[in-house]
C-alpha cells in the first residue's frame, strides 16, 4: 500500500483514491472491470487498483457479491 510519507504524497497514495472509488459504486453496483475502466485514469498500474479494493474490502467499505460479480458500496 502507498501510504503518504516524505517521498510519496498524499495525492500518490493509495488513501487518495479511496473516496473516488466510494463515490463512483455508491449509487451503484459495479463490477470490478466496470469500475476499473471509470478508474484508470487515477491509478499507475492495475496492480494499484487491486491493491486498492483489497483495503476497501479489509475496511468493509465494499463487499463482493459473488452471485452476480459486482462490487457494492457497504453503508
């Protein structure tokens, strides 16, 4: 995870995309390509993006329902 610190700035970080993410599944429901193609632009690799639902899934901020493959926004 690329947390802010004296070479990494916030904007760089993974913290920074967390709301954009939230934002864009809160209305509704994605799957993780959907979400991915809307997010490209705000990440350096598709190892980043991952990286990034992984601790919006560890965080329970977002769930994956496997039925149907969407990500969902977790009130």
């Amino acid at each position: 995870m690329k947390l802010p610190n004296k070479i990494t700035s916030y904007k760089e970080s993974s913290l920074s995309k967390f709301p954009t993410i939230l934002e864009c599944i809160q209305d509704r429901e994605m799957t993780p390509l959907e979400l991915y193609v809307k997010m490209e632009k705000y990440f350096d690799s598709f190892s980043d993006y991952i990286e990034t639902l992984d601790y919006l899934f560890a965080l329970n901020r977002i769930s994956l329902n496997p039925d149907i493959g969407r990500i969902t926004y977790v009130i």
